[in-house]
C-alpha cells in the first residue's frame, strides 16, 4: 500500500484526536517526499506516537491505541466516554513526561501536610498567591504549565496531575483572567499530590472546576481542604463580614485591606466569601477591581514554564511540540 500521511492523519481524527493537537505534534522535518523513505515513514509514526501517547503499532494501518486508557482517574465524570478519557490521558501523560524529563528533581511533597507548604510560603512573601504557589512547584521539581491545545475537539478539561516515575507535573486546561480561581486550582492538584491520590494512577484528570463542582467525591473534598488550608490557613475558612451591602469596589477595598491582617491573598479572600455566600457574580466582578483588569494568566505561567524548563534535556524536536502545546513562543 502506498503510504498517505493523509490517512495517519484520518486515523487520529477517527480515534478522536483533534486537528489542534494533530498539527502540534507533527513533526516539522516531516515532508511528502519523506513518504518513500520507510525510515522516514517510520521516525513520523513514531514521532507522533510519542508525542500522543499512542502505540506506533496502532499507527501502521490498525486501530489507533492509545496508551494510558484504563488506569487514569477522573473526577467529575459525566457522560464523557472511555475513548475520548483515554485520548486525554494519553496526550497529559505524554506531556507530562517531556516536562519532568527537563525538570530537575527538587524535595518529595508526598504526605506533606497543607500547613507546612503554607508556613514556607509565608517566610518570604505577605499571603499565598499564585507566583508563590508556581515558584513552590518548580522548586520542588514539578513543572506546571497551562495548555493551549487539547487532544479533543469538543472537550476540554480543568487541569490534571500526571505521575512519571514518582515524579510529578500539573497541566492546567481553563484559561483565567485573574490569578486567585487559578491559584486553587493548582492547590487543588498539589493537595492530590500530598494526598497520595496518584499511587494507583499515572493521571488523575478534573474535568470540571473542583471549587464548584460538588458530588461528593472523597478525594475531590481532601485535595479542596488541602487548597484552602495551603492559600487560607483553615480547611474550612470562616469570612466574616460586617456588612452584607457590598458591590464589587466596595469588596475588593475590603479584602485589600484585610489581606495582610489574615495573610489571605485578596482575590482568595473574594472567593471565600463567595463560596460561602454564593455571590460568585459579585466576587467575579471584585477581581477587576482587585487585580486592576483582567489579563491572560495563561500566558504567565508559560512564561515562568519557559524560563525554567531545560529544553536541551528535552530535545529539539519534543521541545518544539511543547512550544506548541503551550502556545506563543517568546
Ligand atoms: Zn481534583
């Protein structure tokens, strides 16, 4: 059969793959007239099996497989199905391997309690925020970096810890305006690490937002408590307020000030009264004030990535992939 880089593409799009991630993880040396060269034919399976954590025997005509499908968890499963899971965990798995690989290994945070990661925090900075949380990650080996591509067309996902060989990385997914939502978010995927929520799974996956998302899951309310405990001091903060009459200026000039007194970043002390309240609209509407606009976090954080990964382990080509998937290159 003559080969089609044609037809590999229609087998990943069959197995669910997106054009997005199809077309970040092809290799750019790759040209038609390599078609006739079965090493070439070769190193392009290979290349892209690699990248998307997919078997290179399901690229030589079979069934695409992908390579982690049965053993990720995932929280806040809805209807998804198993093949699209198994397309995600793959892609995360895939990525998480290449960032550690050009990570190197810092302190073990497994079974860490929340309060000793906050005390560290707070030696050297007023409140915990999101910088504080990233420079932590970093320093003690685990890359985090916000994706701008996604293996599935329709779904998208909240961020996911992945586990390689003890070592750990957080994918974030949801694009933010503001660092605070961001900021439990990743103490969210830290408390699954500390929490040990990964000894059987190489990926746990939250498709949904775990600060609103309820069903009960038990893993789900220790990694939310291990988030508050990190960021508040208390698993289950109390906010006072001595007036329920705030707009959003009003809000944000009083959670500025009450920051320092309770080592509570101001945007994470919106965000608790929210939750307790339910007046996510009006906490939403304080970040602008608090953070004096919005702004792309994504980009921060793939900024801070950039600077501390060591592309030289990763490799010309992976790190080209990774540029891809975390968009701009700068
Ligand atoms: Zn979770």
């Amino acid at each position: 059969m003559d080969f089609d880089s044609s037809n590999l593409r229609r087998g990943l799009r069959e197995a669910g793959l997106s054009n997005q991630v199809i077309d970040a993880a092809w290799p750019s040396w790759w040209s038609e007239e390599l078609a006739s060269d079965p090493s070439g034919r070769a190193e392009l399976r290979f290349a892209l099996a690699r990248k998307l954590g997919i078997s290179p025997r399901g690229l030589l005509g079979e069934r695409v497989e992908f390579i982690w499908k049965d053993d990720a968890k995932f929280k806040h499963l809805s209807t998804e199905d198993a093949a699209q899971c198994a397309a995600l965990a793959s892609f995360g798995v895939a990525i998480g391997r290449l960032l550690i690989r050009g990570t190197p290994t810092g302190p073990n945070i497994s079974g860490l309690d929340a309060s000793i990661l906050r005390e560290a925090l707070l030696s050297s900075q007023p409140y915990v925020d999101l910088l504080g949380l990233l420079s932590l990650c970093w320093s003690v080996g685990i890359p985090v970096v916000h994706l701008r591509v996604f293996p599935l067309d329709t779904k998208s996902m909240h961020a996911m810890v992945v586990k390689v060989d003890g070592r750990y990385a957080v994918l974030l997914g949801r694009e933010a305006s503001y660092p605070a939502p961001l900021a439990f978010t990743l103490a969210h995927e830290l408390g699954h690490v500390a929490r040990g929520h990964l000894s059987d799974a190489p990926a746990l996956v939250d498709l949904k937002d775990p600060a609103t998302a309820t069903d009960g899951d038990a893993q789900e309310k220790e990694a939310d408590e291990f988030a508050l405990s990190v960021l508040t001091g208390s698993s289950n903060p109390t906010i006072i307020t001595t007036t329920h009459s705030y707009n959003a200026p009003t809000l944000a000039a009083a959670v500025i000030r009450a920051a320092g007194q309770y080592s509570i970043e101001p945007g994470t002390l919106a965000l608790c009264l929210a939750h307790r309240e339910g007046t996510w609209a009006r906490a939403m509407a304080a970040l602008k004030f608090i953070y004096e606009g919005p702004r792309p976090i994504s980009r921060e954080i793939n900024s801070l990535a950039k600077t501390q990964i060591d592309w030289q382990e990763i490799g010309y080509e992976n790190s080209e992939y990774l540029h891809n998937v975390m968009g701009e290159r700068d």
